[in-house]
C-alpha cells in the first residue's frame, strides 16, 4: 500500500508591515502606533509579478518618518536587493539598503521638515532594478 504526502511551502518568517514598524531593524516604532501617508506597488513588467510595496509613515510619538520597502508575493522570502532611503530637507539623508529577504526600511526625526524617499527591489528572475523615487519634497510641516 502507498502512502501520499503533501508538503505546503511557506515563506520562512514572512514579515508583515506592523512587524516592520516595531521592530528594531526596521522603524524601531515599539508602541505600533503610525499613519500612512503613502503606499506604491513595485511591479516587475518584464515577468508580471509583485515584488514589494513602499510605504512612507509617519509616527507622532516619536516624531519620525519611516520608509519600509516590502518584498512580497514571489519576492518574499527570497533575498535580494532591498533599498528603503529617506531624505529629510535640511539633514542627513538615511539608507537602509542590502541583501533582504523580506524589507529594508528606515527612519528618522522630521518635525518640521520635508521629505522624499525611495524604495527599490531587484527583480528576482533576472531584469533590473524596480523602484519609486519622489522628486518633489513633500509632508512639509
């Protein structure tokens, strides 16, 4: 008699945005507690896939922006390259940027500032890099 086995495959620790947001390598927000400015999907044409969502936050407790730079569908769980950058008028500019299996995402004081930002994902089955990038400043205070 033969026995059938079915395996599911899940992404291994498959990272949410709310986690994004508290943890420490990501807006380091531990409170949870944002708004959403913005949302845009990042979309490979080349094979008609998602590969991540950029989102740009803002927390009042702690008077920061945050870029969070997602990898889902296919993408999630699959390290490449992540970037998630943001630029406050008038300060350093912040990057988080590597070989991410699930986000890249940065943050940084800006009351009373204004700010642009940037996430990027390199495709994951060949083709370049995707990305959205402001070029106006914008949320000014």
């Amino acid at each position: 008699m033969l026995a059938s086995l079915a395996l599911t495959a899940s992404p291994a620790s498959a990272h949410t945005l709310r986690e994004a947001v508290v943890s420490g390598s990501g807006c380091g927000w531990p409170n949870g507690s944002y708004q959403q400015l913005t949302r845009e999907d990042l979309w490979d044409d080349r094979n008609n896939m998602p590969l991540g969502e950029v989102y740009v936050l803002w927390s009042s407790s702690y008077q920061e922006n945050c870029v969070v730079t997602l990898r889902v569908g296919r993408a999630d769980g699959v390290a490449g390259y992540t970037e998630a950058v943001l630029e406050r008028q008038g300060r350093p500019t912040l990057r988080d940027e590597g070989n991410y299996a699930h986000y890249a995402a940065v943050s940084g004081y800006a009351a009373g500032t204004c700010i642009r930002w940037t996430g990027s994902i390199k495709a994951i089955y060949g083709g370049g890099i995707y990305g959205t990038t402001t070029t106006q400043w914008r949320y000014c205070d």
